[in-house]
C-alpha cells in the first residue's frame, strides 16, 4: 500500500462535512414539504431573493443556479407562478427576456423556510467542518 498524501483525520473531516451536508440536505427537503411546497420550488425562490446584486433574475441565470436545463427551470417558473409564489415582469436591458421575481407570498413562505434553516445550521454548526 502506499502512503496517502491526505491524512487519515482530513479524510474523516471530509466525510463527516459530506454525512452533514446529506442530513441538511433531507432536512431541507423536508421542511419545504411542511410548508407545502416542493424542495424545488424553495431551491428557485431562493436562488431568486439569493442573486447577487438584485432581487430578480432571468430564467437562464436560474437555470444555472439551479443546475437545471433551461426548459426544466422555465417549466418550474410556470409552476411556481400558477402557485403565486413568483411574477414574471419585463427585462429593461434585454426585451427577449424576462426577470423572475418572488410575490409578497413567495417571501412569506420564504423567510419562513429561512429562519429554519438558519437555526438548523446553528444547531448542527455545520460550518464547524471547514474550519
């Protein structure tokens, strides 16, 4: 065998950081379907209210975020809005676009989903890992 360049306790920190990553994850998860709403659909409102510089964004920088393909991300949009948890509203610096923005309801439902978050990242002091 030969001798890993990694020690054995960065290994462990690895693999505890990737298990507690994986609790929050189902965690997460959970808590959206508690709201009543999908995991996905609290993944777009906040990477909506989350980009940076504004509070809106084009389905193609969602998409991106979101890791999805630009017709999954736009079939998600049309779900959240038949919802009345984001708008659709004209794009000033390019009018073959649209932004997305989160309604008074999405944010509701958003700070809810936040605040929970917040304490379970807290509480499990998840950031501990990377120090």
């Amino acid at each position: 065998m030969t001798k890993s360049r990694i020690s054995k306790s960065t290994y462990e920190r690895l693999a505890n950081f990737r298990y507690e990553l994986r609790k929050f994850i189902h965690f997460s998860e959970a808590a959206a379907r508690q709201i009543g709403i999908t995991p996905q659909q609290h993944q777009l409102l906040l990477a909506i209210k989350g980009f940076p510089e504004r509070d809106v964004a084009t389905p193609r920088e969602l998409a991106e975020r979101l890791r999805l393909s630009h017709n999954a991300c736009v079939g998600l949009i049309d779900r959240c809005e038949q919802l009345g948890l984001v708008c659709r509203m004209p794009n000033p610096k390019d009018k073959r676009s649209v932004y997305v923005g989160i309604t008074e309801h999405g944010t509701g439902i958003l700070e809810q989903l936040s605040e929970i978050h917040l304490e379970e990242i807290k509480r499990i002091g998840l950031f501990k890992y990377l120090e």
